[in-house]
C-alpha cells in the first residue's frame, strides 16, 4: 500500500494537473480559434483569448460542409456499426466460451490475431469485395463448374457499404469472452436443467448480465465509427452518403484559399460534440463495464 504524504500528494496533484492542461490544452486552442476572425486567426503568436465572431464560425461551417445530412450519415452509421459489433461480438464469444468444440480456441485466437490486421491494411480486397460482393462466388462456380453467372451487388454509396466491412471486432469477442469466463459453470448447468435452450440461456441470462460491457463496448465502438475517415472517403463518391469526418475536410484550407482556420476550428467542434457527448453519458458504465470488479 502506497504511503500518502503531503509531499507525494502535491507531487500527484501536480502530475495531474499537467496532465489535464496538455489534454485540454487543444480542446481550448480550438475553442478559442472557433471564436475568432480570420485577422485574430492568423495573428503570430496565437492569442488564447476567445473572440466574438463564434456563433458567425458555427453557421458559415455549417452551411459550407453542408454538416447537416452530414452528421446524420454518421450517427447512422456509427448507430448501426456499434449495433451491428455488439451483437456479433457477443454472439461469438458466446459460441466460443459455451460450445465445447474442440476448434474453439483456435476460433478464437484467428479472431484476436485479426487486431494485427487495421483496416489501412485490408482497405484494397475489402473495397474489391464491396464494389462487387458476388465476384468470390463467381469464382467460385465458375471455376467449379465452368458456369459464368452475371449476379452482381455493389456497396458503393450505401449504409450497407458504410457498416458491413466494419462490424467485426475482435476486440469485443474478447472483451465478451473474458466476462463469460468469469461466470460460474453451474449458471449454464442450471439454465439447462430448467430446460432453457442455448439461444434462451444467452437472450435471459448472458444478456442482462453482461450489461455495463455491453455499454462500454458500446462506447468504445460509437466513437470509433464516428472517426472513421479512410472507409467512407472511398466508400462514398455522391454527397448523400458522406459523413462528417469527409465533410470536415471541405473546410480545410487549400494552397491558393484564405487560411480560415477559424471556420475550419467551428466545423471541428460541431463535428466533435456527439461522441463527446456519448463518452460523457456513458462514462460511468464504460468504467465500469472495464475496470469494475462486479463482473
């Protein structure tokens, strides 16, 4: 057990405060930024004082980026990959933990290691299987049976093209399995001995158990789908179906335009607020769903 003393409570309080001005330290220079005009803006060094040109930033940001479908792409979006995660992460570490196949831990160490493999990775097949996701299969029956088939399916510039390359995670298969693991085995013997089948144990019992992971998985998964850039840049060619990290590069500046930071440092604040939000609601179940010793 660590000794408090006023010495080491000071030299605590001290690291945290330092910690806490380099964390919040961008969060106020964007803030201050957002409030300014493009003279104030530009001025060398840069004045931390906020302006008054702030609600004049907020609606020219808005309108340029055309942020309103914009943040409504991506809270579809990421609703439906955190949704779409959840649900698959619990199911397979629920085949996993409960179905004694001999194969299990094999699964699962196949999933795990896919951690190795981001998505600037995998982003060339992933995009050839999106823009025509039945070329495998004809392949497939072409080479099998020498019949060319013309079916075809392209994700480009749909919801569908957004979530599916998304929804797999290996980080909440195995968030799910270590939770699962620490429940008693006699929990499933009892649920079984009352007669209630796999896919009932998982919906009554496993469900309403595994709550606060579920929300910090939760959490965890809205804010990154809510970051994405690289997957909806290429996945979305028609302004319709672009999100608020593609429509946020329309406000940065370019070589031959006026450095307008202050607008561009406006659109970053709308576009941070909703997983800002999201964290702040659910931060007490994302703490506890990680670090909680009532699992």
């Amino acid at each position: 057990m660590i000794e408090r003393t006023p010495v080491l409570n000071a030299v605590t309080y001290f690291i945290m405060c330092l910690g806490l001005l380099v964390i919040l330290g961008p969060f106020w220079m964007i803030f201050a930024a957002s409030t300014q005009s493009l003279a104030q803006v530009n001025a060398v060094p840069f004045n931390f004082t906020p302006g008054a040109d702030f609600l004049h930033n907020l609606q020219e940001a808005w309108h340029r980026a055309n942020l309103g479908p914009a943040l409504l792409n991506s809270l579809i979006t990421s609703l439906l990959v955190m949704t779409g995660k959840i649900v698959l992460a619990a199911l397979s570490a629920f085949a996993i933990v409960y179905f004694r196949s001999p194969l299990r831990h094999v699964f699962f160490w196949m999933v795990f290691l896919t951690l190795m493999l981001p998505l600037e990775v995998r982003v060339i097949p992933t995009y050839n299987i999106a823009a025509d996701v039945f070329e495998p299969v004809r392949w497939l029956i072409q080479t099998l049976t020498g019949i060319e088939l013309s079916l075809q399916w392209n994700l480009l510039n749909s919801y569908s093209g957004l979530v599916l390359p998304l929804i797999a995670t290996a980080t909440g298969t195995f968030l799910y399995r270590q939770f699962y693991m620490t429940l008693p085995d006699e929990l499933a013997e009892a649920a079984k001995m009352d007669g209630a089948r796999p896919l009932r144990f998982f919906i009554d019992i496993l469900l309403p158990l595994s709550r606060t992971n579920m929300l910090a998985l939760a959490t965890i998964m809205f804010v990154y789908a809510w970051n994405q850039y690289l997957w909806p840049k290429l996945m979305t060619t028609e302004v319709d179906y672009q999100t608020a990290m593609v429509a946020m590069r329309t406000l940065v500046p370019s070589v031959n335009s006026l450095p307008e930071w202050n607008i561009s440092m406006a659109g970053a604040l709308i576009i941070m607020a909703p997983p800002l939000i999201v964290v702040a609601v659910l931060q007490r179940w994302f703490i506890r769903g990680l670090v909680s010793a009532e699992k």
